[in-house]
C-alpha cells in the first residue's frame, strides 16, 4: 500500500534503524542489513521498488551517522517467485528499482533515475525450494544458488551502470 511507503513512515523506519547503530555500535557485528527480501509481496508493497532504494538509502546514511565503521549491506532480495504471487524476481526488481531495462541502460535522464543504490557489500538469499541448488534455472532474473554465475554478473553490470559501488558489487 502507498502508507508503507509515506515520508513518515521511511522516517520513522530510518531513525529505528539509526537507533541500532547506536546501541549496536560497540558490538562485533559483520554488518547491518537495510531491509530484507524487498522484491517479496509480503515484505514490500508490489511497484514500489524506487521507493525501496529510497528507503534503503536513507537507512544506510542513518546507521553510517551512528556507527561509522559498520559495514551496511543491501539486496537480500528473496530468490525467486513463486507460484501466483506477486512478488518480483530479484533480476527485474534491481533493474526497475534503478531506472534499468533489461540490457542495464538508462530507462530515464531525469535526475531521480540517476539514484545509486548505497551500500558496502550486496547479500543474497540463494535458496530454491523446487530444484537442487546445483541446477541452474533458465529464468536468469532468479538469484538462485544454481544461477550464481548469472546473478554476479548481473550485479556487476549494476555496478557498470553506476547504480551500485564497485566495492558492494565485489562484497557479495
């Protein structure tokens, strides 16, 4: 729904998060994750991706302001649809998030479109409950474990198309 995507809600949401930098800040942690499985009905609204990097990257400069050093993390998308639903395959959801098509070029010039997407490494969720992890998938938009090689190179061209850090799209 478009509540879940309000300013004061991105707000409030930003400042939880900027709230465990804080109390976290002293801990041994590897990283923060912004939010987890974005492109998934049920986490997200559905058409709301752009919303998402917002949110994301207000998430990620809060938790920077609190902890300095931490490492944040972004993506953690779930690995594929499933079967009726509405949810996004991770491919697709990164691209239009990103103002993408399919070949990772531009689908805008306006400055919103330009939105780099923040972040010290990118994490997946490769998991695939109806093949073995070792079988690849024709459909390359599923991050699945049997797609990795796929999946890299997809978040590679991300980082050609300067809408994620080289260094997120090596800290995989």
């Amino acid at each position: 729904s478009s509540d879940v995507c309000s300013s004061d809600l991105m707000s409030r949401f930003s400042k939880f998060t900027a709230s465990m930098g804080t109390e976290f800040a002293d801990l041994p942690l590897a990283g923060y994750l912004t939010f987890n499985e974005p492109n998934y009905k049920t986490a997200w609204p559905t058409r709301q991706e752009r919303a998402w990097v917002r949110l994301s990257n207000r998430v990620y400069k809060q938790i920077k302001k609190q902890d300095r050093g931490a490492k944040v993390l972004v993506g953690e998308a779930a690995p594929n649809t499933r079967s009726g639903d509405a949810s996004t395959n991770p491919g697709a959801f990164f691209r239009k998030a990103l103002y993408l098509n399919s070949s990772f070029r531009p689908t805008s010039r306006s400055k919103a479109a330009r939105t780099k997407l923040l972040g010290d490494g990118f994490t997946l969720h490769t998991y695939d409950f109806s093949r073995s992890p070792t079988k690849a998938t024709s459909a390359k938009d599923q991050w699945t474990h049997g797609n990795l090689r796929s999946t890299v190179s997809q978040i590679k061209k991300l980082a050609r198309a300067g809408r994620l850090s080289g260094t997120a799209a090596r800290n995989i």
